[in-house]
C-alpha cells in the first residue's frame, strides 16, 4: 500500500511540475513578448509599407495623378512646406490633394523623384510612418531643368487590406530651377500656352492671377485697397 502511494505520489509531483514548466514557458517566452506587426498574408507587415512607399514614388514620376490618387485615404492631409516654389500650403482632402498634384505635374516634361534614403517604423499595429530623403529631377517647358531635395514624411494607415497614406508632408529643402525670370509658381504660373482647367483652385484671386495676368490681380488687389482707404478717411473726416 505505501509502494502505491509513493508511485502515485511521484506521478502527481511529475504532473505539477511539467504543467508549471509548461505555464511558465507560455507567461516568459511568449507573454512577455511584444504582439508582432499585423501578417494578414503578408500585406500587412512592414515590407508591405516599403513597396507601398516605392510604388508611390515611381506613380509620382510617371505622373499618372488618377492612380496616385488610390494610395490615400479620402480624409488624407497633403502638407507641402519650405522651398515649393508657391504650391506651399495644406491641402485636406482628395480633391485638394489631387488638384495639388495636377498643378505640380502637368506642365513638366519629364519628372522623377527618387528616394535617397528612407525608414520605416511602426508605433501602432495598423499604422506606420515612412521617412525619407528624396531627390527631385525633372525638366518643365516653362522653368527648364530643375532639381531639388526633399524630406518626407508619411503616415501609413492599413485600411482593407492595403497601406493606404493618411498624411503626408513634403519639406523642400532645395528647389533648383534653369530659368527663374517671370516663373514664380511651379509650374502653375503659365507663360506659354493656354489655360489648364484643372489648375482651378478655391481662391478666387489666384485664380485670376494666373488665367487672365498678374496685372489684372493687381488691379483688384488696389481696388480693394482704395475703397479700404476712403471708408477710412471718411469715418475720419466725420469725426
């Protein structure tokens, strides 16, 4: 009866161990450990982010805007700041994104952008940010060749099975252009050929500005000052 006891005991204190080892194992050597990044077939991990950023570069360059367009999210946030040569500003929105790129890529003749060095990181499960160095070269029939450097930055949400680009900013560095004279926008200010539709933006005076001549802007902009100046000097005049 002891010999029994002493075998089923022993069992008993193997079992306990095993199963503890075994608890121990799952809390320290997986537990501990952080969730890795999202597999989902491999679309969703991080691999995924740089050929997403690449493919978004070389769409760029082959200025196809309607597929460039399907890289962002409909709420994205387009900054462009720095040396933009006047396209500087916030542009919320698809449709603002989109008339951005229109107005960047339509008049050039050829435009690349290449990316010197760039990295990705992940602080959350679904997202990413891509940062990047990346040289511009291109040749415009209105500023002539141009170059430029620039640092991006690019937030990458998955959304439905894909990265898609919820907010994007464009620091220009450096802006090189061969010919400056009269070129004050790239390249939405024209001086040769007609009017671009798609150029249109919400501001009424740019608008102006470019489709029908500096001159006239400057018209309504010292219009709008004269009448400024007399509700000033008349308000004065009546005290």
């Amino acid at each position: 009866m002891r010999a029994v006891s002493t075998v089923v005991i022993a069992g008993i204190i193997v079992a306990v161990v095993a199963v503890g080892g075994v608890g121990a194992y799952l809390v320290l050597g997986t537990g501990g450990s952080p969730p890795p990044p999202p597999s989902n077939g491999g679309t969703g991990t991080l691999a995924a982010v740089s050929t997403a950023f690449e493919s978004h570069l070389n769409t760029i360059s082959a200025r196809d805007v309607t597929t460039l367009m399907q890289g962002y999210e409909s709420n994205a946030t387009v900054v462009w700041e720095g040396n933009a040569a006047g396209l500087q500003g916030t542009y919320p929105g698809s449709d603002n994104i989109q008339i951005l790129y229109s107005k960047a890529l339509s008049t050039a003749n050829v435009f690349q952008v290449k990316n010197s060095t760039y990295s990705v990181q992940s602080p959350g499960t679904n997202l990413a940010v891509v940062n990047a160095t990346v040289a511009m070269l291109g040749n415009s029939s209105i500023l002539g060749a141009i170059s430029g450097t620039i640092s991006v930055q690019i937030n990458y949400a998955y959304v439905g099975g894909a990265w898609l680009i919820s907010q994007e900013t464009w620091n220009f560095k450096v802006f090189n252009v061969q010919y400056s004279s009269g070129a004050t926008t790239f390249p939405e200010w024209q001086e040769i050929g007609t009017p671009i539709p798609t150029h249109t933006g919400p501001d009424l005076l740019h608008n102006v500005a470019w489709v029908y001549g500096p001159g006239l802007a400057l018209f309504i902009y010292a219009f709008i000052a004269m009448v400024a100046v007399a509700a000033v000097v008349k308000k004065t005049w009546k005290r």
